[in-house]
C-alpha cells in the first residue's frame, strides 16, 4: 500500500506542472510539442468556415508573437468525441507525439448523457488523467466555452459536466483553463453581445476561436 501511495504521488507531479510547465517551456529555447485534443470544439468542424481553430491560432502566436519557430503544434480533436473514445485512442491521439504540454476539452459529447452519465463521465475522465500521468506531458484540462446567451437552457446538461471538469482538475491538482466561465465573465463587461457563435448558437464561431485562443494565451502569460 506504502509503494502504491508512492507511485500515485509520482504519477500526480507529473501532472502538477500544468500551466507552469508551459511558462516554463515559453521563457526556454528548445522547441517544444503541444497538442490540442478533445471534441467538436478543438477540431473546429463546420464552425470556423475557411478561418483558424483556437490551435491554430495560438501556433502562429508561438512563431510569429513568440519567434518559436520549431514549435509543433498538433490538433487531434475529433468531432462529437466522447471521453471513452478519447481513453481508448490515446496513443494515437497524444502519447505518440511524446508532446511537451496537452491542452484535452472533453464534456460537450458526453453531456448528451444527461444527469445519468455524469458518474461515469467523472471516472473515465479520472482514468485519462492517470493514463497521463505515467507520462512526462503536462496536462491542461480545458472546460468548453457557453453556448450563445440565448441558448444557454438548450445546453442540456453541458454546465454539471463543465463542473465536474473543474472538480476533476482541482481535486487531482490539475492545471485548467476554465473557458466557460471566462466567456461569461467577458459577456458581463462587454457593452454589447460579442459575435462568438456559429449559427446554431451552441459552438464557438471563428471570431469565438480567436477568443478561445486569447484565453490561452493569457494564462500561460501570467
């Protein structure tokens, strides 16, 4: 039990690093991987037209912002993606890449399961941050963005998963990006509604990955 104790603290400092291990990666001067995985969201599906994703986005804030010009960026996000198919095609989606830093939104997939999914969400999302602990990567738990305001009773269970993302994150001392609530606190200051969602309401437009990506770029400049 001692030896197991032990291999679980190994396994979370592993974790732990998050957001400093990036700035700590942006302030050096090997080039570093990152790779941006999880849902509909990351892989920008019908939702930026001809335009960037928020991956995208920040790749040219390395090279041209930051002049890191050998930085990798890799985009793995898979539409409609639940966490158990994330679980199960994590090799091929990051731990092959060996990357530096992992950026995973996951949720808006599985909310589909409703109040009955959220246990299982909650454990399987446990086991990812296991499986990624035993490697080197640091891990940045994102939440998904809110839905357009006008539409935010049609994102079904979407906000109790978001919540578990957060609880997840801190009770396992996760480094996270919490984009839902940074929207909402930009809508309360901003004098008229941004224009940040594709037609349906529900997902995040061009102009809303190029918010996306500011929130990322924030964080790991503080």
């Amino acid at each position: 039990m001692v030896m197991q104790q032990a291999n679980r603290r190994e396994q979370l400092k592993a974790v732990t690093a998050g957001l400093e291990k990036a700035r700590t990666i942006l302030e050096g001067t090997r080039p570093a991987t990152w790779v941006f995985t999880g849902d509909t969201v990351v892989q920008g599906a019908g939702q930026t037209g001809a335009g960037r994703t928020f991956s995208e986005h920040f790749g040219d804030h390395l090279r041209n912002k930051l002049r890191r010009l050998l930085d990798v960026v890799i985009n793995t996000g898979v539409p409609k993606s639940r966490a158990d198919n994330f679980l199960k095609t994590l090799d091929w989606r990051v731990t092959r890449f060996a990357p530096e830093v992992v950026f995973l939104m996951i949720g808006s997939a599985d909310a589909a399961a409703g109040p009955t999914g959220r246990t299982h969400f909650r454990e399987v999302l446990n086991e990812i941050v296991d499986a990624l602990a035993k490697t080197k990567t640091a891990l940045i738990l994102q939440t998904p963005p809110t839905a357009r305001p006008d539409h935010w009773t049609d994102a079904t269970d979407l906000p109790a998963y978001v919540e578990i993302v957060r609880e997840v994150a801190d009770a396992r001392d996760v480094a996270g990006i919490d984009h839902w609530s940074l929207f909402e606190d930009r809508l309360a200051q901003a004098e008229a509604e941004p224009d940040w969602w594709s037609s349906g309401g529900q997902l995040p437009n061009v102009r809303g990955h190029v918010e996306l990506a500011r929130q990322i770029v924030e964080a790991l400049s503080r």
